[in-house]
C-alpha cells in the first residue's frame, strides 16, 4: 500500500512538473522572447497543493515523454525567433497576464499530441458575457479546460504567512486567497455550467476537465521573516521586498553589485543584459534618487557576468515605497 502511494506521489510530481530536468534551459537561451516562453513552460508552479486542480498544460503531450524534444525546438527557435514573434505582435496590450497566456497559446499550438481546440472561448447567456475559458484543449487524457495565471505576490513583514490572504501583489489589487477563491468559485466550474454546453459542443466537447496552473514567484520580506502560504510548491521561484528606507542596508551587501529595475514586460524569464544595456552604479544612483518617494513597487535584479560576456540575474527584488502596503495607486 505505501508503495503505491509512493508511485502516485511521483506520478502527480511528474504531471506538477514534466520538464524538471530542463529548468536551467531558459539560462541558456539568448532571445528575450524565446527565454520568456521557454520560462512559462518549464517554470514550477507557486503552489503544489490547493483548493482548486491543477495540470501542467503539457502534461499528456509527446513533449512530456521526451523532453529533449521540447529542449530541440526551443534552441530552434532561439536560432530564428520569427515564428513566435509573429505570432506575439497579434498582441494589442502589453499587459503581462496576456503576454503569458500568448507564449501557452503559441505552445500548445505546435506541442505535439495536443490538440488547442479554443482559447479565451467566451461564455454567454443570451447578450451578455459571463467570462471567457481561457484554454479549451484536446490530448491523450481527454478535454480539459484550462486556466491560466501568472501572479507575483509579496509575503507580509509580520504574522501568518501561511495563509493565502497574507501574500499581495506589488500593486496591491489582489491576494493570492482571493485569486484562487475566484478561480474555485467562479473561473474552473465556468465549463461545466450549462450556459458552457453550446460553445464547447461547437468544438466538439461535451465534458472538459478543469484545471488551473498558476505560474509566478513569491517574494519575502527584508528584514523580517515570513513562512511559505500553505500549499506552496517546494521548488517555487522565489525573491525578496523590501522598503525604501531599508535599501542602503540591503545593498551594503554587495558594494560591487550591478542593480537595475525591470519593465514589467520582462518580469519573467531571469534577466539577461548585454554589456552595453548594463548599467553603471551612477546609472543606477541616479535613477534611484530621482524616483518619486511613493512610486509604484519596482522590480530590481542583481546581475552578474556570466562567461560569454553578457549580464545574467542573481537575484531580484521589489522596492516598495516606505507607506507600502497601507499606500493605494
């Protein structure tokens, strides 16, 4: 009996994360574009347990029995990224949530044994919109309706970091409690209300299996100390926050370190800069200086050169204003 556990267990870490052997490959690549969809695909989950099902959109494909596979066409395309970048400049919004689910949409079109039957297939009652399914896909396991996230959220300085409520994303808009309660109560069972049966049936759907995969990374508290949320997966990427005040002493550190912000276009991949694209410590001082006390939280990373001459992330960080979480935009 305990080693059937065992084996389920595996099975399940398997189905988490089919591509462990390739986690450092999104290091190795050179296109910004290319690293981003290599990240979205082979990045761990935040959580490895929660209230609501979870799958690794690629779980059931070929891609997943013979990952080398996967890792074949990814160099493919870092050597000629048209393809995908044809298929992002469809893109009207730079937001980052619909940046991620166009590097799945564009994945799960060319994985093979996946069948990408609809994406943000909306759902109405008459005239009006009731949501959208985001992936509607067909593989060897059946259909499934799937839900896709990407979220950073930022731990609190003090008190119960197991709870979900606790973790707010750096604009403070949301909670990870409150994500995935919309996502339990309103986004998964969406496919299988009855006002759902028409659009999928037009796919050729008459049930789909929900599921969510919720990509990111957390953030912990500096100084101070917080636990992982409950339910977090061991191998979730992970940073610091910290307050404006508390910078000097944080970057005291590494008197040597090359800092600088991210756009919130390249939150997900590590970082990669070319040496021209390096900043200075001036660069850095001075842009430090001039940003306004009650800025927007700003993404930092800590880069170092790696062989090839090119600035890799070490680390990264949130910079938040001193009146943060308390500060609303």
């Amino acid at each position: 009996m305990g080693e059937r556990t065992g084996q389920r267990q595996t099975g399940y870490a398997r189905r988490m994360m089919p591509f462990a052997d390739l986690q450092p490959l999104p290091r190795q690549l050179r296109h910004p574009a290319v690293r981003d969809l290599a990240w979205t695909l082979l990045a761990p989950p935040l959580l490895a347990q929660c209230a609501c099902p979870q799958r690794h959109p690629l779980s059931a494909s070929d891609w997943a029995g013979d990952p080398g596979r996967l890792a074949a066409w990814l160099a493919g395309l870092d050597r000629d990224p048209s393809p995908l970048l044809a298929w992002l400049a469809r893109l009207t919004s730079r937001r980052l949530g619909l940046y991620y689910e166009a590097l799945w949409q564009f994945a799960l079109r060319q994985a093979p044994g996946v069948e990408l039957l609809a994406a943000n297939l909306a759902i109405r009652d008459g005239g009006r919109t009731l949501g959208e399914l985001d992936i509607l896909l067909r593989d060897r396991e059946g259909d499934h309706h799937l839900e896709l996230a990407i979220k950073l959220y930022l731990g609190p300085p003090q008190g119960d970091g197991h709870d979900p409520a606790h973790w707010i994303g750096p604009g403070c808009h949301d909670r990870l409690g409150s994500k995935l309660g919309h996502l339990a109560g309103h986004q998964l069972p969406m496919s299988a209300q009855p006002h759902s049966r028409a659009a999928l049936a037009e796919r050729g759907v008459t049930a789909a299996a929900a599921h969510l995969w919720l990509g990111g990374y957390l953030f912990y508290p500096w100084p101070g100390h917080a636990e992982a949320p409950t339910g977090a997966h061991p191998a979730h990427l992970r940073g610091r926050w910290l307050h404006r005040r508390e910078w000097p002493g944080y970057a005291a550190q590494w008197p040597a370190a090359h800092w600088q912000p991210l756009p919130r276009h390249a939150w997900l991949a590590p970082a990669r800069v070319q040496p021209q694209a390096c900043w200075s410590s001036r660069q850095f001082h001075d842009w430090l200086a001039a940003l306004d006390e009650l800025a927007p939280a700003q993404l930092l990373v800590r880069l170092e050169e790696d062989t090839d001459g090119a600035w890799q992330e070490a680390e990264r960080l949130f910079l938040v204003a001193n009146l943060w979480p308390l500060l609303r935009p």
